[in-house]
C-alpha cells in the first residue's frame, strides 16, 4: 500500500482482550513517544486465554473493523492470545502494517539464551496454541521450549496482588518444573506477566533472562513504521491528548486500573458496541 505523508500522523491501533494490553502501550509510549495510540481493550468478553481459537478470532476480526473506522495507520495485537490465536488470519484482512507480540518476544528470547532451554509461561490458549515453541524452533532448532499456562496470574494481577505472599506461592508451584529443567530464559507471554515481573523473578533466580514481549514489540513496532515512512516526526505539543481508550464494557473500571500503571493519565475511557463491527 502507498503512504502519504499525511498517514504518519495517523494514530496506532493497539487492542487486548482489556487491560492487560496497557503493558504493551506503555512500552510504545515510552519507546515512540510522539505517536498516537486507539486502544481497544474488550473488557466485556475478557478472558481470552481460555476461549477457543474460533472465538478469539471471531473476536479480534470485529476489533480490527472498530480500529479501521478510527483511521488507523497500523495495529498491535497486544494481547498473546489474539496473536496466537488470530494473527494469522486478521493480517490477511487489513493492508496496514500489523504485529503481535509474540515473534518479538520469540526472537528476543533466542538472542538471550545460553543453554538453549528457554520457558514461556501464558494462558491455556497460548501455550495449546503451540506458537512460541513453533517461532523459536524456526530461529534455533536446536532450542528446547518448555511452555507452562498460568492461569492464575492474570486475577492475581487484576486484583492488585503484584507483592503478596500468595502470588509468590503461586509463581513456586506453576515455575517449579521449569526451573527443574534448568532454564536460562523465560518468556513472559502474556501482557499481565511484566506486571508480577519482581515475584517471578524472585522465584526463578537471577540465572534466568526474562523477556518481555511488550517491549520488544516496541521496539519492532518503530524499525515497522520507520520501514513504511509512517513515523510520526511531530513531537507532542504541551499537554496535548494523544490517547484514547475504548472498551466493550466497565469504562470506569478500566480508567482506575489504567491509571495504576501509566503515568499519563487516562482522562476519559468511552464504552462502544464492539457486537457491532
Ligand atoms: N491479554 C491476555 C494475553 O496476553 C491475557 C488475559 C486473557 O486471558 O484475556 O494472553
């Protein structure tokens, strides 16, 4: 597709099944600080991670129609389980420069690794889906991939247990097998992981990496827009609004939570049908 120069301007789709995406625009705003994000976050039909593929596709085709009506120049799947689950087939919908965060986070964890024995913890639906392990074994095929789903971790997470015994517990009994097989890397896979990044690390050691695939899809994301031209050279004006939430239901909900981990304040989260798209 041909850009004009007026597309750079254009702001950035980033959509999760709710909040836990926010991890992922954090990332974009720290790294390309003079974009444009739409976020979609669909906090009525969370949790992703343990629908079926179907679903989430279902799911995340209605999303990228919604991102299209508000003009935007690229998408980030934030969410590991619509990456999983739909990337493959929303990209072939759109002709806007698209990117999950799970070949990102893949990547970055073969460049980490010593000993070949990298661990990836998500949903159900991630670690079924197979596709870190499929990504990683493309780059070195030689790579062990141990995957673990944490159910747990994402209503650990949302209810604000980031430093609490019980996520400790949690965090011994789900990585205990993992570090048993002697990891060097572990890949956080799912976009509320970063977010219990200290307790994870407590439990397995200083000895493991641990990738964030939030930020190194910040990072993919600016080399993707710089590719197409679609950088945007305009810095922000002062307190110029560049964000804008939406969500499928529990606006005011979503506004606290958001506010608990970007400093940027969300001033306004607007609920919209996403049945509709
Ligand atoms: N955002 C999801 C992910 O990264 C976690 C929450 C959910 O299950 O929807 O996989």
């Amino acid at each position: 597709m041909e850009h004009t120069i007026q597309d750079r301007y254009a702001p950035i789709g980033v959509f999760d099944s709710g909040v836990g995406g926010l991890t992922v625009a954090r990332e974009i705003m720290r790294q390309i600080p003079n974009e444009h994000i739409v976020y979609f976050g669909d906090t009525a039909r969370v949790p992703y991670g343990s629908k079926s593929k179907e679903t989430v596709t279902k799911y995340s085709e209605q999303i990228v129609r919604f991102l299209q009506t508000q003009h935007v120049k690229a998408i980030v799947v934030a969410c590991n389980t619509a990456s999983a689950c739909a990337l493959d087939t929303i990209e072939k919908d759109v002709d806007i420069p698209i990117i999950g965060v799970v070949k990102p986070g893949a990547k970055a964890a073969v460049s980490a690794t010593h000993n070949g024995k990298i661990g990836v913890i998500g949903t159900s639906a991630t670690i079924d889906s197979h596709i870190y392990s499929d990504y990683i074994k493309e780059l070195n095929s030689s790579a062990k991939v141990l995957g673990k789903a944490c159910p747990l971790f994402v209503p650990l997470v949302e209810e604000g247990l980031w430093e609490d015994p019980v996520t400790d517990e949690i965090a011994t009994r789900y990585l205990s097998e993992l570090i048993d097989v002697g990891i060097d890397t572990l890949i956080l896979g799912c976009t509320h992981y970063p977010l219990i990044r200290k307790a994870i690390a407590r439990i397995v050691g200083d000895g493991v990496a641990l990738v964030n695939p939030a930020y190194e899809t910040a990072l993919e994301l600016r080399e993707l827009l710089g590719e197409h031209n679609l950088l945007n050279d305009r810095k922000p004006e002062l307190g110029e609004n560049r964000y804008q939430f939406f969500v499928s239901d529990a606006a005011e909900k979503f506004k606290t939570f958001a506010n608990s981990i970007i400093k940027y304040g969300i001033l306004t989260a607007k609920t919209i049908q996403i049945e509709e798209y």
